[in-house]
C-alpha cells in the first residue's frame, strides 16, 4: 500500500477530514484521530507507516501477536502500527474502516448526528 492509497480509501468515509501536512499527519472524524501517518528514517511517504486504533486493547494484542502489526510509539491504549510497505490492500480498508467506526462511535451523540451518515463498504 502508498499512503495515497491509504488517503483515497479515507477520504471516502463520511466526515473525515485530513490535518498536516507536518511530520505526522492524520485523518480526523469529528476532531478526532483514526489514522495517523508517520515517515521511515528516509522520509519516502511510501515506505512509512499508518497507525490505526482497533475496537479494543484485546483485538491489538492478537493483531500483534498474530504479527499483523506491532505497538505503536507514543499511543497508548488500542493503536496498531502497520508498515505501507506490507500493508495488504483488503487488510488496510478493513483496519481503516474498523478505526473510524470505533473512534466515530465515541463521539458525542451530539458530535454524531452533526456528521453525515455512515454507509457500510466494508
């Protein structure tokens, strides 16, 4: 996966919004992060990473061990570190929708129905 893909596929959801540019740029859904970019040691925007966050602690954990990802530095709680590079194109939609539906539903009710509506595509 390139982070463009990654952007095409977020810029699809109802309500996000991508902040930066700057070192870590990220998509929002009501002012708050679902996926976050970072840059490899040689800034090459396609050999970077994407941290997404996962419906709960326990589904990272397996997601670690199972080696689909690893612990994000600097996120505590649910966040899981992917690699572009490695990031399988079925694997990445389905991460990113999990992360935005999760993050979207902590939002405030409020905050909730001032967004547009979700449709699944997953």
């Amino acid at each position: 996966m390139t982070r463009g893909e990654i952007d095409t596929i977020a810029a699809r959801l109802p309500g996000a919004v991508l902040s930066g540019p700057g070192e870590l740029d990220a998509w929002k859904i009501g002012g708050k992060m679902f996926a976050c970019f970072g840059h490899t040691e040689t800034r090459d925007r396609n050999t970077g990473y994407v941290v997404l966050r996962c419906a709960d602690s326990d589904s990272t954990r397996m997601l670690i061990d199972a080696g689909v990802g690893r612990k994000p530095a600097y996120f505590r709680g649910a966040w899981l570190h992917l690699d572009l590079p490695d990031l399988d194109p079925d694997e990445a939609r389905h991460r990113i929708a999990v992360s935005y539906d999760t993050v979207r539903a902590g939002l405030t009710k409020k905050a909730q129905a001032a967004l547009p509506p979700r449709e699944e595509d997953r």
